[in-house]
C-alpha cells in the first residue's frame, strides 16, 4: 500500500489518498481522506492520516481481519505490531519500541477518527471501537447509547502513556544572535517578527500587505486556504496582534531597501532565487535556518522562538488567557498544559510576587 498526492476536481486543492498493492484506492480510507478535504483540514493533516490508516491496513491485511469487524483486541495487537522493532522480536517494559509512545498514540487517534466518521455515516464497525460522539461542544455521549443504557464508555479504548516533553526555548542572547547571523533584511524581519509575536512560520508566511497595519501597530493573522505556498494560519478566526515600533521600522525598511518594486500581495517573496516574487515557502525557510545553524552554532527552529516568546511572557506574569490570545490557541488550556515547565526560580517569583512565600509575623 502507499499513499498518494492527489488534485482535488474543480477547486485544484491539494489532498492525499491511500492505494491498494494494486493501485486502486482503498474505498473506506478514499471516503474518509475526502471527508476530511471538504471539511478544508491541511493537506499535511489528510497526509498524516493517511499514513497512519496506511498502516493499521497494512496491519489488517498481515492479520486477515475485515476493516469492519475488529475488536478491541485487534486495536492492541496493532500497538504491539507498530512497537516491535521486527515480526518475531518481542519489547520488554523496559526496552525501546520501534515508534515512541507519542507516535503511536497519533496513528491510534487516526484509527478512532476513522471509525468515528464510519459511525456517523452509518457503517456497523465493532462497537468498542464506536466510543464517544461530542454533544453540545462539551460532554460526551456513547454512539451506541441506546445499547449501553448509558453505562459509560471509554473514550479512548487503548493509550500509551507519554512523558511531558518541555518545550525547548532559547536564550536572549540566542535569539539576538540569529537575528544578527541574517544576511538580508528580509530574514531579519522575518525572525524578529517571529520572536516577538510567537507566529507559526505558516501564519508568517501567509501575511499580505494589507494585513500589516503600520500605523496602528498591528498585525492580522488571517486563516486561508488559497495561499500559494500552502502556508497554513492554524486559527478560525482572524487574531490582532500587537507589535513595537522597532518591527514596524524593520518591516518599512526591508520593503524600501529589498522588496522594492517586486508586485506580490505576499509580505515574505522569493528576492534573490526564481522565481522572483513568488511567495516564500516552508522549504526555503528550512534552509535559511539550517545555514543560520551553521553560522551561528545554535541549533534551534523556528517554533522555538514561539516557545520562548510564550515563556517570556509567563514569566513577565502576564495572563495565561492573554498568552493563548496572541498564540492564536482556541483554549487557553492548551496553553497552560504546553507551558507547564517553569522552574523553581519562576515558582518562587510568581509566589513572592502574590506575597504569599513567606508567613507574616513568623519568629527569625
């Protein structure tokens, strides 16, 4: 089986399906990828979840089970096939699997979404795999409620446990030093703006003109899906986010002293490589930092400097309501459970800031 880039008819949008040894899509998974296209998900999500169910068929198959008749147990015997480094090799509790815990819990969410969507459209696939249906945006109720009697159900029938990474951040010095490694005002504006504001490199990517508001010091972040790079903004709605005036002089002075009189409605454009004016890509900007890397010795990537950006904030005690805002965060849950890594010292700052370290009126 592979998975294969496709066009999609009319609107030319980019999607992703899954072919049989044949080459013939398999019909479930085509369902399922379209669904997922109309409902305007990244072209890099559909592909992800296309490689994910690539695999639990690939599993399927090697096991002769019908994609419609698994059971709960087939859902752990794909967790052990996924976590064996090979067919007659077994992982201890204390050994390294083949994936890490947290990809294989990404191909399992893969798999329940799957099984979801095939539940709401009216397929009959094992009901322990059919758990949980959102209602009303907040609870939750069992699909097959009717049969259950309301007895609750898990949501999710199989999980690995996953250790917290903490986000990797730099420091001042670190981020002064990458800006200063820039050759071109270009990619000075484009990492300061990125420091200063926490942008995603897609919603960077994706700005026009219009959407930097100069004079009132403002930047809109606007979700799209025609850019031409595919650039991504990852939010609903458009966010206002406020910058100082050092970015606002850097942004005017790479539009005189670079841009020029290229004819783009893009802010970040091709300058210096064909074709000219084109909007920058994901692509071009991983090689800009990989040759940052090799000039400045600091390994980092560009979504550090949205962590460190957030920690600064954290740290400078602003609201974690306002932090998720300028992140564009549809919760602010989201945020705490990302930045959850302060340190000891950030603890008793926070703590001698509410005046409550120490016992008043206590004996030296």
């Amino acid at each position: 089986m592979r998975v294969q880039r496709v066009v999609m008819p009319v609107t030319e949008a980019e999607s992703w399906t899954l072919l049989d040894d044949d080459g013939v899509p398999v019909a479930p998974v085509e369902n399922y990828l379209a669904y997922l296209s109309a409902l305007e998900r990244s072209p890099n999500t559909v592909r992800a979840y296309a490689l994910s169910l690539r695999l639990w068929f690939e599993f399927l198959a090697a096991t002769e089970i019908g994609w419609d008749s698994v059971r709960i147990d087939d859902v752990a015997r794909f967790v052990a096939w996924l976590r064996a480094p090979a067919a007659n090799v077994i992982v201890l509790a204390s050994g390294t699997g083949r994936r890490k815990a947290s990809t294989v819990n990404r191909h399992l969410s893969a798999v329940f979404d799957f099984y979801d969507h095939k539940a709401r459209s009216g397929v009959g696939p094992a009901a322990e795999l059919v758990a949980w249906r959102r209602a009303g945006g907040r609870a939750y109720t069992p699909f097959l409620h009717h049969v259950t009697k309301g007895n609750p159900v898990p949501m999710r029938p199989v999980k690995l446990a996953v250790a917290r990474r903490v986000p990797r951040t730099l420091s001042a010095d670190e981020v002064w030093a990458i800006v200063a490694g820039c050759e071109h005002r270009r990619d000075q504006f484009l990492f300061t703006l990125l420091a200063e504001t926490g942008m995603r490199v897609g919603q960077a990517l994706g700005l026009r003109h219009a959407d930097f508001v100069s004079r009132d010091r403002l930047v809109r972040i606007v979700p799209r899906t025609d850019n031409a790079n595919g650039a991504r903004a990852k939010t609903p709605a458009v966010v206002m986010i406020p910058v100082s005036v050092p970015v606002v002089r850097l942004y005017s002075d790479y539009m005189h002293t670079e841009y020029g009189d290229v004819d783009s409605d893009y802010v970040f454009v091709n300058l210096w490589a064909d074709p000219v004016g084109r909007p920058l890509t994901y692509a071009a900007v991983h090689k800009l930092v990989e040759r940052l890397r090799a000039r400045t010795g600091i390994e980092f990537t560009p979504h550090m400097l949205r962590h460190t950006h957030a920690t600064d904030l954290i740290r400078a005690g602003v609201a974690m309501e306002v932090v998720a805002r300028l992140l564009t965060h549809r919760s602010s849950t989201t945020t705490s459970q990302t930045y959850i890594h302060l340190e000891t010292a950030d603890l008793r700052a926070e703590l001698e800031r509410a005046g409550v370290l120490g016992i008043e009126g206590a004996r030296p």
